[in-house]
C-alpha cells in the first residue's frame, strides 16, 4: 500500500520551483503567443490573423521540438502524477466517537 505524508507533499510543491518558460527568438515566442497559447485555452486561430512574416520554418521547428521535449514532457509528469494519487485511498488513523 502507498503511503504519503500529506506534510511532506504539500511542503514540496510550495518549495517547487515554479514552471518557467524556456528562452525563445522572436519568431518562435510569436508561434507561442500568437498560436499555441490561444490553441490551448479553446480559442480560434484564424490563418489570416497571422503575420506570416514574424516567423520562418525554422522557428516552427524550433517550436515543434519545445512542444515535445518541454511543454507534453511537463504536462505527461504532472498527469502521472495526478493519477498515482488519485489511486491512493484514504485511511483513518484513529476511531473518533461522537
């Protein structure tokens, strides 16, 4: 049976460091701000809204390997995560009577 301290979890996500965004050019924090954060919160992209001169085909590749290697490798650990204590069932250390 897993056991977890509740202490102990909740004092190592305060004192983890928070997500930072990794350094990016200007073509691809364009492709970031412009596409993949308005894709993500459930917005429209219209393809006559992009500026297809802020970004070349190598900032899409550069994207591409930020999405895989950062942002689903990030999103795949914390759901991991999620998961192993979703599985974990409560147990009551002591018998209180009312």
């Amino acid at each position: 049976m897993l056991q977890i301290n509740i202490t102990q979890l909740v004092a190592a996500i305060q004192n983890a460091p928070p997500f930072a965004i990794p350094e990016m050019n200007t073509g691809t924090a364009y492709l970031f701000n412009k596409v993949y954060t308005r894709l993500s919160s459930g917005e429209d992209v219209g393809l006559s809204s992009l500026d297809f001169d802020a970004f070349d085909q190598e900032d899409i590749d550069v994207f591409k390997d930020l999405y895989y290697n950062v942002f689903e490798q990030n999103n795949y650990q914390a759901s991991s995560i999620v998961d192993t204590l979703r599985k974990i069932t409560p147990v009551c250390k002591r018998t209180t009577y009312v």
